[in-house]
C-alpha cells in the first residue's frame, strides 16, 4: 500500500481515504474507496487520476491521503 | 404576460453555461447573490407567449449548507416559487449527473434533466434509453449538444410543457428500512421547528453530518437524541453514515445507468486527452506553454485591442473639439470636455481589452485548458498561499487589473478570491507603464529596462506580502489544496463565447459608468473652483488639497503640490499621472522641469509610489463588486499604505547611502 503522493503513472486500486473532509470531497466527484484508477502525471505538482470519464487534478495535501495499491 | 421561474443547476464541466446562454442569449444580467461573492447570472427567454425567467445556480457537485456557493442553491430552491429545475448532465459522466439529480429531488421540484454533450458520449459508444431512464428516475429527459445548439428548442417545449403540469411524482430514493426510520425519527424533531427545508431534506443533511444543519438544529432543540440515532446507525454500519449514503445512492445509480446503457460498437478511441493532459501538465513543458499561452493572450488583448482603444480616443478628442467650437458657456465646456469626456472617457478605453480579455478567457475555460493551467501554476502559488488556479487572474494583471479582478470568479473558495482580488492591482498594469517610461527616460537612460523591471518585480513582492500578511489575519488555517475536474477538451461554442463576453463587458460598463460619472463631477469640481481660468493648478481647490497631502511625502523625497495633485489625478487612471505633470509643469520643457523638481532617487521613489497605490478608480469600482465594500475600502488604504512606506523607505535608505 503507498500513498497517491508516492506513486508513479499507472494503475492503481483505492484502498482507503484517511481524512474524512477528504474522503467527502473525491465521493462527491466521485472517486471511491474500491475503484480502480490510472494515475496519468505523478508528483511532483499535483496528481492527475483517471476513472472513467472523469479526470481529476489532485494537489498533495489531498493526494498524501489516499492509499493505493497497484493492479496489473 | 405570464411569467415563470426556471431555475438551472448542474456539476461543473456539464456545459451549463453554454445551455444557459443557448437559452437567453444576449438577455442576460451578471450581479453577485445579496451579501456573498458569488456570482448570480439571470436572464429570460420568452416562449409561446410566456416569459421564462431563468436563474442561474452556481455549478456544484454537491448540495451542502457548509458551502457559500451551495447553500445559495439550496436556499433559492427551497425559497422561491421556482416552477421548473432544469438539471443539466454530462452524458460523458451520467452517473454523477443523477447522483445530483437524487440530491435535488428531495427538495421536491418540477425537474426536467438536461441530458447534454450527447455526442461526446456517442462517440465513446455509449447511448442511453432515454425512456428506459424516465420511468426508473421519474423525470423528463431531454437530449442536447449545447455547443451545437442542437435540442435547445426541444428543452423550451419541454420546460412549457413542464410548467402547465402540476407537480407530478417525483423520485422518492429508498435508503433501507434502518436509515429510513432513523430519517423518519429526525424528521419528527425537524418537523416541530417548522423549519423552511423540506423536512425530509433536513433530516438526510443531519444524518451526513451537514455542520450548518447540524448547527440550526442546535441553536433550536436538543440535538443529542438525533445524534444517538445516527452513533447507533454507524455502530451497525461500522462506517460513517455519510459515506453509508453516498455509497447507496451510488450503488443504485450505478445499477440505473447500466440498465439504460445500450453499448454501441466503440469506435477506435484515441486516447488523446491523456496524451494531450501528459504533455499540457508535464513539468518542464507545462509551464513553458502556459507561458507562451499567457504571452499569446497578452499580445492579443493588447496589439488587436489597441487600434480600437486608439480609435475611441480619437473619437473623443473629435467629440471635444465639437464641443470647443459650438458656444457653449466656458464652464459647461470645461465640464463636458475635462470633466465628462476625460473621465468617463477614461473607463470607455478599456472597453476593448476587457472585450478581448474576456474573449480569450471564455475560450481557455470552454477548451478545458484553464483546469490544466492550474495543475501547473499550483506548485509555485502553494508556496504563496493560494492554489493554482490563482495564478491565472494574478497574471493577467499586468495587463489591464480591472477584467484580472473580474477573473477571480473562476475561484470557488473565498478566501482564495479575496486574497486574489487584494493582490492582483500591485501586478503593474499597463497603464502604470507611462510613468515608469517618462522618468526612466529622464533620469535612468542608460538601465530603462532594468529599472522598469525591477518595478514589476517590486510589484510582485508587495503582492505576495499582502497575501501573507492579510491572509494570516483574516483567514484561518492555509489555502485549500487543490481538487479539480479536468474537463475533456472540446471546441468552444462561438455564440456562447461571445455572448459570455459581451455580457461581462457590459456589466462592467454600467457598473463603472455610473459611479465614474459621479466621480468625475466631483473631480472636475475641485479642478475648475474658485478660479475657472486656472483648470487643476495651486490656486483651485485641487492644487489645496495637492498642497495639503504634499507633506505627507516629505521623506519620500516629492512633496511638491505638483507630484500631490498627480497623484490624486491618478486615481482616476493611472496614464493620468503623466498627463496632469503635463498640465502642471507645462508641455514645452517638460523634462528640464522635471529635472529641477526630482532627483533620481526621489524619481525612482515616485515611480514606487505610483507602483503600489490604487491602480484606478476601475479596479476600485470592480474590487467593490468582486470581494466587498469593505475589502475595496481596505485594499484602497492599504495600497496607498504600502506605497507610502516603500517609496519612503527606498527614499531615506538611497539618500542615506549617497550622503554617507
């Protein structure tokens, strides 16, 4: 498990979201524990994820929240 | 005639903006919703003989009282008669579409769901059952391609047709036996305060914990036995119970969308907004093109905006001239051509570069590619203390600050645009540019550009100061870290780029006229008494009150009247500076005068000064509107403030040196 903030382009499977705001926050875009997503730019910079159809630009401070796990 | 209230509402990146100027057209009206700093945008169409008013809601995700934006929703909903909701959803993104169409349903309205951008998704090879959706979610659905203007006239039938029925069922989400109870027993309690949400509204935004509910709730009843139902919810849910329900109206969603989904053979799908986004974000390219965008803005505001402003000035100064030779009594004259013409005249010549700028900047925002110019800003203004998007507005300043300020709408969170607007009038506009090129021309030959550089770079410092400094005092904890959609990217719908443009432009204009007007009486009043033949000099009350201020800058090396009615010449308009010098000292041995008033340092410290105070009466006027009287009147005295004590400093510390 690595966090969002640490990882390279890829894909990955959200296992958890710590802070709670946070966790509010990517369910209302709707981004999921469980789902599965494609990081297309790493950090440094804010992170860029995939899922579907939707595209999010996530700054550290959130990204440093979520944990991953990679899938093949 | 019949009227009728429509109100729209969708997520962000929906194409919301395009439908509702599809709709409207040009009969459209910008203000700010009574009390806050967001944006309100109204407008009409009328239909079969009946007049549509329609009300724009700020794009959100969400439907929460802890958001300004929001709750502005949620309260015009729940207030107002309002006899249809129009909901506008992504085809691209349908499921986050409908989970905001079951958020509003609960305030119980006549909804009709707006199902646009559907050849986006046709072209991913996905189409929906239309009729298939209708009877699972209980509204109408309309197709659209907005930025095709395609299905604009069916959405009008459908609003009328809409209006005429009375409130038929509406969708009505099942959250299971346990939650419904517990929402039940809240609205029991709920119900009592006589609250003025639906009270099954109010009790779903209790159990998620809504902090503004929750707060309301408190100030009126005993809360702990609604927080009791929901600690037991979460102890057999071992989750939140917010997330509990987020993840349920997902579930179903998710099972509603797969159901009408008829899949279609895919096209070969190119996956070009990833590779477009690698390269737009990329860190060393993604600032190189944000640069030669921002470069390409600048030169076009500027270079095509120019003949045009040229153009009006040349207008103006014919129209003088009629007034000059018709005879008119001298007074009136004096009014019409140095009070009216000169003044209102002034804010008349930004008419074609806030036109432009708006233009550029309505089609960075259609394109999607505002969302990646924060991605890559985001970095750099972190460090200061705002999020990406910031940046854009910021940088925009140093061409005119009046349209960069009108920028900051693009910011959601309002410290972020508080800050922005506070900041962006030290980013020296062009219009400071003049002064800095008359006395570098005299004083500085040899270094110009790195004098006027070093001024700009000045600028940005007190800019980035005054962020610390009053974000420090009046905002609690940092700037929110960035969380933004990116947008597919899409070609800009012309009309709608146009209309958008011209409705922000005129929107300033009668703003800033009226209130212009009014200052330019007033100025023209202290420029022409007591004695007329001596317009704006010592012996009229103008020169006394130049006078008066003068001592003020006694360190700061110019306090002669001549540099005080200048400056006050210059709230107006900055070009204004050089012009009054020109008055005063007369035009024939401007420099030489020049020369025997200032020195280089103290020259140096007028430019300073000239730097850091209010910009114009413009950006005042469009700092009042943005952020607030009060923070208008604050980032008035605080320029002036910071103006006076660098150019001071600067002053005392260089004469210090060159005496010692």
């Amino acid at each position: 498990m690595e966090k969002l903030s640490e990882v390279k382009e890829g894909k990955y499977k959200v296992i958890d979201i710590i802070k709670h705001g946070k966790l509010k926050k990517l369910y209302n875009m709707g981004i999921f524990i469980g789902d599965i997503i494609e990081v297309i730019k790493s950090s440094p910079g804010p992170i860029i994820i995939k899922k579907g159809n939707i595209t999010i630009g996530i700054g550290y401070g959130i990204a440093i929240d979520i944990l991953v796990e990679k899938v093949d | 005639m019949e009227e009728k209230i429509i109100a729209i509402a969708g997520n962000p990146n929906t194409g919301k903006t395009t439908i509702f100027n599809s709709l409207t057209e040009t009969r459209q009206q910008v203000g700010n919703w009574p009390g806050v700093t967001v944006e309100k945008k109204e407008g009409y169409y009328i239909y079969k003989g009946i007049k549509f008013n329609l009300i724009d809601l700020p794009g959100t995700y969400t439907l929460t009282g802890e958001s300004e934006d929001q709750k502005i929703a949620i309260d015009f909903l729940t207030q107002n008669k309002v006899d249809v909701l129009v909901i506008v959803a992504n085809a691209l993104q349908l499921e986050r579409s409908l989970y905001f169409l079951i958020l509003l349903s609960e305030l119980q309205k006549n909804i009709i769901v707006d199902l646009n951008m559907v050849d986006l998704a046709e072209g991913e090879g996905i189409e929906y059952d239309i009729e298939h959706l209708e009877k699972l979610l209980k509204v109408k659905f309309v197709k659209t391609i907005g930025n095709k203007n395609i299905g604009i006239e069916d959405l009008k039938e459908e609003i009328y047709k809409k209006c005429k029925e009375p409130i038929s069922e509406y969708f009505k989400f099942n959250y299971g036996d346990e939650i419904e109870k517990a929402i039940n027993e809240s609205g029991n309690i709920i119900e009592k305060l006589n609250p003025p949400y639906p009270v099954r509204f109010f009790a779903l935004k209790i159990l998620e914990k809504d902090e503004y509910f929750i707060n309301y709730l408190r100030d009126r009843t005993d809360y702990e036995t609604i927080n009791n139902l929901i600690l037991n919810l979460e102890k057999n849910y071992s989750k939140p119970i917010e997330r509990v329900l987020i993840e349920k109206r997902y579930g179903v969603i998710h099972g509603v969308v797969k159901e009408a989904t008829i899949e279609k053979k895919k096209e070969l799908k190119l996956h070009i907004t990833e590779k477009f986004d690698k390269i737009l974000t990329d860190n060393f390219l993604g600032p190189l093109i944000f640069l030669i965008i921002m470069f390409i803005i600048f030169n076009f505001v500027f270079l095509f905006g120019n003949p045009f402003v040229n153009f009006l000035e040349l207008i103006l100064d014919k129209l003088k001239f009629v007034f000059l030779s018709i005879n008119l009594p001298l007074w009136l004259t004096s009014l019409i051509n140095d009070g009216i013409i000169s003044g209102v005249g002034s804010v008349l010549l930004f008419i074609p570069n806030i036109f432009l700028f708006f233009f550029l900047f309505s089609i960075l925002e259609d394109t999607g590619y505002m969302a990646r110019a924060a991605i890559v800003a985001d970095r750099l203004m972190h460090k200061i203390g705002l999020h990406g998007k910031s940046a854009i507005p910021m940088i925009l300043g140093f061409g005119c600050n009046v349209p960069a300020i009108m920028g900051t709408r693009i910011l959601e969170n309002r410290r972020d645009k508080i800050l922005t607007s506070f900041s962006t009038p030290f980013m020296s506009c062009s219009a400071r540019l003049p002064v800095y090129l008359l006395f570098t021309g005299i004083f500085f030959r040899e270094n110009q550009g790195i004098i006027v550089f070093s001024l700009y770079l000045l600028g940005i410092f007190v800019g980035i100061l005054s962020i610390k400094i009053f974000g420090s005092i009046f905002f609690k904890g940092g700037s929110s870290p960035l969380i933004i959609e990116l947008p597919p990217f899409r070609m800009p719908y012309w009309k709608s780029v146009l209309i958008e443009s011209w409705i922000r432009t005129k929107s300033f204009l009668r703003k800033a006229g009226t209130i212009i007007f009014l200052g330019t009486l007033i100025l023209w009043f202290l420029s022409y008494f007591p004695n007329p033949n001596n317009y704006g000099t010592e012996l009229n009350f103008i020169g006394k009150i130049g006078k008066f201020i003068s001592p003020l800058f006694r360190f700061s090396g110019f306090d002669f009247w001549q540099a005080g009615i200048a400056l006050i010449f210059g709230i107006y308009a900055k070009e204004l500076v050089v012009g009054t010098f020109g008055t005063v000292f007369g035009i024939e041995n401007l420099q030489d005068t020049i020369r025997n008033y200032f020195t280089p340092i103290s020259a140096y410290s007028f430019m300073i000064m000239s730097l850091l105070y209010m910009p114009c009466l413009a950006t005042f006027l469009v700092l009042k509107k943005e952020i607030g009287i009060r923070w208008a009147f604050a980032s008035l005295f605080w320029s002036l403030f910071v103006g006076w004590l660098f150019s001071t400093i600067f002053y005392q510390f260089f004469s210090f040196l060159k005496g010692g």
